[in-house]
C-alpha cells in the first residue's frame, strides 16, 4: 500500500500532496497537545495536598501520558510544559498550530523561548509571535532562535534565554551525537592547574611502555586516558614479548558491568588470539571465525552496544569475565536481593520496566511486585523501576490506582487507574533473543491493602511545583537584567542601543 498511494501522480500533485501532509501532520500533533493539555486541566490540582509530594500529581499524570505515548516520563512532563503554554499562555499560536499552519519544530522552539515572559505582557508577546511565525519556517535554527528573541526582547528584554552564557561555565562532556560504537568523544574546558596535571599523568603512563608496543602515540594518549577514569596507574605494553619489563596491567577500583552472550565472549578472545599471532608473525593456532558464524553481542550500561574490538580490548586489559547466575525455583529468605539475584534481574530487565521509561536498569531500584513478605524475594516476582516509577506504584497503586502483574518469563502487565493495560518486555529480548530468562511459576500470591497512614512516608518537595517554576524563572530573569545591563553599557563615544524597528528579514 505504501508504495501505491501516490502512483500516478505528476510532481505538482506530489508536492501538493506532500504539503497537505505537512499540514495535517501538524493538526494531528495539535490535537495530542490539547488533549495533553486537558488531561493536565483535569488531574493537576494546584489544591491537591498531594502536590508537596516527590510524586505528585503532576508526575502521575507524566506517567499516563509516557504509557499513552510509549515514552519517558521526562519526555511526557516536557509535552506537558508545552501543551499548557499553549492553553494558558499562548492562544493565538495554538490557534495557528490547530490549523496546521506552523510546524512542530516552531511550536516547541516558541513554547521554550517565551517561558520567562511575564504574565502581564505574554498576550503581547503571543500576538507579536503569531503575527510574524507563518514565516520563519524556512529559517535554519539560529536565524529561528534569534527571530523569536528578537519580538521577545522589544516587550520584555529580561525574558530572552542567554543560553550562548551556559557555554562560558567549565564542563566537560562525555559523548556526541556522531559518535560510532567504537570510539566515543571527550571535550570539555579545566581549569589550566588540571589540564597540567592531566598533560603529566598520560605522560607518565606512555612512558611506562616498551618501544616494541605497536599502538601509534595517538592511541598510546586515548588508552592511557582510559586508564586514569579506570583509577589505574599502570598501562599495560602491548609488545607481546614475555621478557618485556614494561609496566603491566593493575586493578581499578572502578567496575563497569558488560554484558555480554558466550558467542561475543568467544569471537574477543579469539581475536585476541589472532592479534597476539600477528604480531609474534605466526600463524594463528584457531581458524578465523567464518561469516556465517554469530559473533555474539555486548553491551555496556544503558544498553550501548559494545563492539566486538573493543569487548577484546577490555578483556585484554584485564577485565574478568564471570558467567551470570542463574536464579533456581527457591526464593531468597530476605527483603533485599543477594548480588548475584540483583545481578540477573538487572540483566535481564536492562532498563525500567514502565512502559516507555528508558532509565537504565544500573540506576534502577529493583521492587517487589508483590510486597514482601507477602510476596517473595525473586526474579519470578521482582523487576526494575526507576525511583520514579517504585514512588507511583507505592504510593498511587492499590485496587483503584496503578496496579502490575508479572509473569514467569519476566513479562510485566500494568493496569492504569483507567484500567488500560500496557505490556512490557525484559530489555534483554532485543539484543539476546536466545537467552531464555523465564524463572520459576510462583504460587498464587494476594497484595495487601495499603496501610493506613502511608503517604506519610512519601519524600516531600521542599517547595509546591507551581513555587519552584516561579523561583526559577525569577532567577534566571534576574540574571539576564544584569548580564543585558552589562552587554548594553555604551562605551565611551558610542551611542546607546536602539531597540527600533525589527532588523531584516524578521
């Protein structure tokens, strides 16, 4: 069907055709927005006394949206924040967007840049924006960016967003989005006191090795980089001779969970093996795997998958490898899982078991679906949740709120208030389907009613929702009175800035 809508067409219906899309596509993406919206309207009760809580019910409601949309609850809370700006702050662009005549990408960029627009000037400012947004589609995102703060700044100067600030402030990054699999990217800004102790270290580390190693200087840099986030103080030399002196390998005190299938373990060790040949110039004592064999998978926390080169080059610097334990028919006797159960269940689960939720399962709580001692201690009976997911199924389950059911084979069933139900599968199915994780058939167990007095127990917010959002944009409004003071301070000779007309082509 996909390939036979269109036939026949000529390229002016085609366009025409690709247009209309656009626009319903756009109107489709309103409609969501409003219901979200209305969703919000009905459940988010600023008088609820529940909104002091670390779950509250907004984040109730972020947990309906992400099961409804199969995202994350921080995806969905952000789908909120711009589905009430355009109910409550911004009328007049969602009446542009409800008629498909601005693109999603508009809408999310204009939602987030009038959010420090006072209230008594945003009618102002979404009249302004509507005015002139029909022709900023074509604009790449900076030109777009500086369009939209361009009508911000003439009605409320202290309410641009100074991102280009944030970059000024030291950091250091860890990955970007055109890494591959096998490397990834470090960059960042140190103090030069720290960027000197660095210089030194990776030094000292290189020049622990051998002249025979084969790496270039470059990968000698990036291995000895590796091993100081590993806390190690020796890099190994890859030289292959037995009478090297050179500094072998020492033990981290950091650990770094890879999980990987015997298949990938198997292909690593033999490529180790040919490599080590290679470079004694023999030949290998193993055929090299041929390309109809499966060469296994690995991966890494947050389920990143690790490639086989790379699963070699750690095991090479002297990762252990430990066969995963396997959990039997019999419970464990206390609340909390031994290191070997939490082991499996987080291997199995890799991520949290909410529908949607991508938190990965090392940063997870692992809960008893039903509660212990009513329920037992294990796999058959426990998964993932992030603290999140473990607050709304502890303090808004029981017989009318959310509910779960899990099965032999580590399958979990919600149930929402509303009664829709979601499936969710272990992670662990998508990067090893052979692996059987189904555990033992528990007997029939029965969830106790809450217990009186509970919701004393949930964490409280310091401060409501509504309190905080307020704080925030106070100061960050503040912040750029003071910033844009001092950037618009004429110097000598010079005269002050005009804020006339709007510069072309906006």
């Amino acid at each position: 069907m996909f390939d036979t809508m269109h036939r026949g067409l000529g390229e002016a219906d085609l366009l025409a055709a690709i247009e209309q899309a656009a626009r319903e596509e756009a109107q489709a993406g309103a409609r969501r927005l409003a219901a979200i919206a209305e969703l919000v309207d009905l459940t988010v009760d600023e008088d609820d006394e529940r909104g002091m809580w670390a779950f509250d019910p907004w984040k109730n409601a972020a947990c309906h949206i992400g099961a409804a949309l199969s995202i994350s609850e921080r995806r969905a809370s952000a789908q909120m924040c711009i589905a009430t700006a355009l109910r409550y702050r911004l009328p007049q662009i969602a009446a542009l967007y409800v008629q498909g005549r601005l693109s999603t990408r508009l809408i999310s960029e204009i939602t987030w840049r009038t959010g420090l627009v006072a209230d008594d000037v945003i009618a102002t400012v979404d009249a302004a924006l509507a005015g002139k947004a029909e022709k900023w589609g074509p604009l790449s995102e900076d030109k777009l960016i500086d369009a939209i703060n361009t009508v911000i700044a003439r009605h409320d100067p202290d309410a641009v967003r100074r991102t280009k600030e944030a970059l000024k402030k030291r950091d250091v990054h860890i990955g970007a989005h055109e890494d591959t699999d096998d490397v990834t990217t470090i960059w960042g800004l140190l103090l030069p006191p720290d960027a000197a102790a660095y210089t030194a270290r990776i030094a000292a580390l290189v020049k622990g090795l051998c002249d025979a190693d084969p790496r270039s200087a470059g990968e000698r840099r990036s291995d000895a980089m590796g091993a100081i986030g590993r806390g190690e103080n020796q890099l190994a030399c890859r030289c292959g001779s037995p009478n090297c002196t050179a500094s072998g390998p020492s033990t981290s005190p950091v650990v770094i969970t890879v999980i990987a299938d015997q298949a990938a373990v198997d292909t690593a060790q033999q490529l180790i093996a040919d490599q080590d040949a290679e470079q004694q110039n023999t030949t290998a004592t193993t055929a090299e795997p041929t390309c109809t064999k499966d060469p296994g998978s690995a991966l890494l926390p947050g389920a990143q998958i690790l490639p086989i080169p790379v699963l070699a080059e750690a095991i090479r610097s002297g990762a252990k490898i430990t066969p995963l334990w396997l959990p039997g028919p019999d419970p464990e006797p206390h609340y909390r899982p031994s290191a070997k159960l939490a082991a499996f269940i987080r291997s199995r689960d890799l991520f949290c078991r909410f529908p949607g939720c991508d938190v990965p399962a090392d940063r997870c709580d692992i809960d008893h679906v039903v509660p212990y001692p009513f329920g037992p201690t294990h796999a058959s009976n426990m998964h993932c949740k992030c603290r999140s997911h473990h607050l709304m199924k502890t303090f808004w389950g029981g017989p009318d709120g959310w509910r779960e059911r899990q099965l032999p084979d580590g399958t979990v069933l919600w149930t929402t208030p509303a009664g829709t139900t979601y499936t969710t599968t272990p992670g662990s199915r998508l990067f090893f389907p052979a692996w059987d994780t189904t555990t033992a058939e528990l007997p029939p167990m029965t969830t106790p009613p809450p217990g009186a007095g509970r919701e004393i127990q949930m964490p409280k917010r310091q401060r409501s929702r509504t309190a905080d959002r307020a704080a925030r944009i106070k100061a960050e409004r503040e912040h750029n009175g003071t910033q844009r003071n001092l950037e618009e301070r004429p110097r000598r000779g010079q005269p002050p800035p005009d804020y006339g007309n709007d510069p072309p082509p906006f």
